[in-house]
C-alpha cells in the first residue's frame, strides 16, 4: 500500500468576481509516495504544489478525485489520516500566547497525546531549540519560529513527514541541521514530501520527483533518471554584452554567467562560433554535468511548447 | 485519548494569560454601571413594587456579563487565530466539529461565568440580595453562557475581519444585551416596545436569570427555559454545522 496516494485529484476555485474565469489550481493530478520514500515535489509559483499539501492535509478539499493515507481517505476518514501526517506549514505562523513547550505540548494533546516531553525534548535538541524552550513565540526570530513549526508537526511521530519550502528564507545553518534531522527520520522510515525551489536540495535529498506546472504533472520520475535524461552536458561561460537571439532562447542567464545545453562537441563548437560572431568575449569558460535547475528548466520549457502545439 | 480536552484547556488559558483585559476589564465596567446607576436611580426607581433599583438591577448586569464575555471568547480567539494564521494548528490535527465545539464554547462558558462571578463578587455587597431558586440562576446563567459561546463560533467563523467582528458585536450583540431588561422591568415599556422585546432572547436569560434571585419575573421561568434551550440549540446547531463543513476555514 502507498504512503500516499493521490488520485485524479483536480482543484477549481470559483470565479473571485463576476465573470472572471474560475482557477483550475490542479487538474487530475495522480501520483503514489511508497512509504520510505523521499519524495520532491517541484514546480514555479503557482503551478498546485501547496494546493495539492492543503487538500493531503485536510485545509481544502479537492473538487474532485481522492487522496489516500496509508490507505485512510484524508475526507472520509480524516482523523486516521491526519495522525498519520505531520505537516509543516509554509506560512510562518505561531500563537504569540504561548512559550515553545507549551505549543509542543498543545500540539500533543490534539493528537491525544500526553506527557510527550522526552519526546518534545529530543525535537528541540535536534532542530538547535533547547535553550528556548521557556521563550515565548513572539520573542523567537523568524528562523526559530521556523524550526518550532517542524517540532510541532513530529510531536506525535507521524509517519509521513510534508514539509512545504521549509528552507524558504531560512539561513545555511538551520538548513544543514534541518536536513540531517529529516533525512535521518527518513532513514528509520518516515515518508517525506517535500517541496522546494531550492533544487540543489531536491537533488541531493529526493530520491524520486515529480514536477507540477499549472495544475499538471509534467514529469514523475526517479531523480537519477531524471539528470540522465537530461541534455548531457552544459557549457558555462561569463560574458559582458547580449547574447545573440538565436542562444537566447535556449539559455540560462544569471547576470554575466551564462549556461547553454550541449549534446555533443559540435554543438559547443556552434554556440562559441555564434558568440565570437556577435563580436563577445567568453570568458571563465566550462563544461559541467547538468543538474537538477537543468532539468527543470528543460521540463518546463518542453511543456510550454507541448501546450501550445 | 481526549484532545478536545488540551484545546478547551489551551482556549481558557489563553484568555486567563491575559486576564486584567478578558475578566478584570469587564468585571470593572459593570462595577462602574451598578456605581452610577444606582446612584442615579436608587430612590426614583422600584421594581415589583417593593424591589430597590440595585438589588434589581444587579442580576440583570452579572448576566449581561456572563453574555457578552462568553461571546467575546470564542469569536476573539477564532478571529485572532484565522488571521495569524495558526488556526492551521488545531486544523491539522485529528479533532472532530464536536471536539472544536465542546472546546470553544466550554472555555466561553468559563470566561462567561468568571466575569459574571467577578461582577457579582465586586457589588453584591452594595445590596440586600435574596437567592430563592439558586438552580434556575445556574441554569439559565450555563444556557445563556452557552448560547453565546456558540454564538461567538458562528460569528468567529463568518468574520473575515476584525472590523466585521466589531459590527457583529456593537451592532447586535451589544443592543440585543442592552434592550433585554438589564435595566428595567420590561412592563415599564410601552406596550409595542414590551412585545418586541419578547422576540429577543436575551430577555428571557435575564428574565429567566432573575428569577433565580427574586422568585418573580416578567414572564414564566418555564417559558424562558423553553425559549433559551431552544435557542441554544438552534445556534448549536448553526455552529457545529459550519465546524463540520469547515466553513471559511478549510478552502
């Protein structure tokens, strides 16, 4: 049986005003998490990645399709499903009346859980949080905060672990301590879902991804196999001027660093002629392995095309 | 395993964190009405004939407050918490409609019956008071606390915003507790005023509350007992029926 499992589930919000048109957030999305499994879901802003979170998590519902837990549908059967899910929020809340042990405490008791402290003990020592224990929420720093929402989502040791852009905004440190403390849970054999933009993270941390643009699966693939499939190569180079049109359409750009793929060594010849043509000096030039922003990019292009054809 | 029971102890603490604004605050303002108009009115006004205006009008305030403070409880915290944001906690978890019901509205009844404890505490030695059914006083005083409580789960829900909190609050809440009789013996009114005041309510807590103390009333105990567990229940249902859907609170 999949950790999770999720259905052909769409998601359509009705028009904000008269006629407008109504947002289709997903659109039969279906794809299982095994248990074990360290799961990535990708996608650019608004593509369903925190709508497809909220439905799992029971904060929304699905217009149609299911969503399974451990087999316990999260609708039908909520309150199965939700001990079983432990889900770390992406907005930054807390309850400003309480310390960090009190809100770990509460957050036990929902799930019918008493004195939980050893418990609630060994989450603040791993995520770096035992000196505030006694603090209050309002006096902890946006990252503390941070880490109080992923104790509060494993108080009561869920079996699937979401965590939606945990690392957003949150500094080296925290993310380092983050990601031994969850992948060592997912060694013991927690399930995690995770969603990203930083994809360094995703590659190195997921064993397998799936990527969402507006509403859609447009790949569900092991990680490895997703790099391999990959254009082979990229050829990485600075340069001070504008590309020429032909390479702009097929580059990444970042400031002076540009990043074009290549199949082959003609290729490479090709694109270094059209830059000595425009009259460019390439400077700092390479040839590295394509990463996961790589693949990413190539998939979201490949299906923009695909939509318009 | 009883979580509604951590969330019902988690909503009182909440208010009793801050309890100079949730239980002083109000216990304080009644003090001051019974100060003023008792003063104003002790010897221009009796009621039932033989009732000082004080004695009269204290069980009319001790219930205004328990109303009016179990709603404030359960729609401020609701309010409060889906606009921070970390309502999603208590969303998360397991906790049935029922679960949220019996936390919200039993931590309303607390802060209800703390004010109104308070209140009574505070004044009740400015007055000769009587006690001739003390179980219709805690009979009604629970109900209507209840009611309210229920009430400010409705109204929690359905406001977006503070400012849509305060008009439910200022412009119903607010009258309705005021022209129920806190005041004055409703016979005193014109008779148009007198009818309209028998579709309110919060009338016949007051009422139903007062003959408690006095053994005398506007109207029968058993009427308003009828009218107020009606009333609960209707509310009762409205709130656990939002709870379940999730109303305007799982998208």
């Amino acid at each position: 049986m999949s950790a999770l499992s999720f259905q052909s589930v769409s998601k359509i919000y009705p028009p904000k005003s008269a006629g407008a048109q109504p947002l289709q957030a997903l659109d039969q999305v279906s794809l299982d998490v095994q248990e074990g499994e360290f799961f990535g879901l990708l996608g650019p802003n608004g593509a369903g990645k925190t709508t497809l979170i909220s439905i799992l998590a029971g904060l929304s519902r699905a217009s149609s399709g299911r969503v399974l837990v451990h087999g316990h549908d999260v609708q039908n059967d909520y309150a199965a499903a939700r001990r079983l899910l432990g889900v770390v929020p992406q907005e930054l809340v807390f309850d400003p009346f309480f310390s960090v042990r009190e809100a770990l405490r509460f957050q036990s008791g929902y799930f019918g859980i008493r004195r939980n402290d050893d418990w609630i003990d060994e989450l603040l020592d791993n995520l770096g949080l035992s000196d505030k224990a006694h603090a209050n929420m309002r006096q902890l720093s946006g990252g503390m905060r941070r880490r109080v929402l992923v104790a509060q989502a494993l108080v009561h040791k869920p079996r699937v672990i979401v965590l939606d852009e945990p690392t957003a905004g949150v500094d080296v440190e925290l993310r380092q301590t983050l990601w031994q403390f969850i992948a060592r849970l997912n060694k013991q054999g927690h399930t995690v879902l995770l969603t990203t933009h930083y994809l360094e993270e995703a590659e190195a941390l997921c064993g397998r991804i799936a990527m969402l643009k507006r509403g859609q699966v447009v790949a569900l693939e092991r990680t490895s196999e997703l790099l391999r499939t990959a254009s082979a190569q990229v050829l990485r180079l600075k340069l001070d001027g504008e590309l020429p049109p032909a390479l702009q359409a097929i580059a990444r750009v970042t400031g002076r660093i540009v990043q074009l793929p290549v199949h082959n060594a003609l290729e490479i010849e090709a694109h270094l002629a059209a830059i000595r043509a425009a009259a460019l000096v390439a400077e700092d030039v390479e040839i590295r392995q394509a990463d996961l922003e790589d693949v990413f990019l190539e998939v979201m292009n490949r299906s923009q095309s695909g939509a318009l054809s | 395993m009883n979580g509604w029971q951590t969330l019902f102890y988690k909503e009182v603490l909440r208010f009793w964190k801050v309890a100079f604004q949730t239980i002083a605050a109000p216990v304080l303002t009644s003090v001051l009405y019974m100060l003023i108009f008792g003063h104003v009115l002790e010897d221009h006004v009796k009621v039932y004939d033989q009732l000082p205006y004080t004695a009269f009008l204290l069980p009319g305030l001790v219930m205004m407050s328990v109303l009016q403070n179990a709603f404030a409880n359960s729609s401020s915290s609701l309010i409060q918490s889906k606009i921070m944001g970390n309502l999603v906690f208590v969303l998360l978890t397991p906790l049935s409609h029922w679960n949220w019901f019996v936390a919200y509205v039993g931590s309303s009844i607390v802060r209800g019956l703390a004010v109104g404890a308070g209140v009574f505490l505070m004044t009740g030695w400015m007055v000769h008071i009587q006690f001739a059914h003390p179980l219709w006083m805690a009979a009604f005083a629970f109900m209507g606390a209840a009611m309210l409580g229920a009430l400010g789960v409705v109204a929690g829900l359905w406001a977006e915003k503070f400012d849509q909190m305060a008009a439910f609050q200022n412009f119903i809440i607010m009258p309705m507790t005021f022209l129920s009789g806190v005041f004055y013996s409703i016979h005193s009114l014109p008779a148009f005023w007198q009818r309209l005041s028998h579709f309110n309510p919060f009338f016949y807590m007051i009422d139903g509350f007062r003959y408690g103390f006095f053994g005398q009333s506007d109207v029968s105990p058993w009427t308003s007992l009828a009218v107020v567990a009606t009333a609960l229940l209707l509310v009762s249902t409205i709130a656990l029926h939002l709870l379940r859907t999730g109303y305007k609170i799982r998208g």
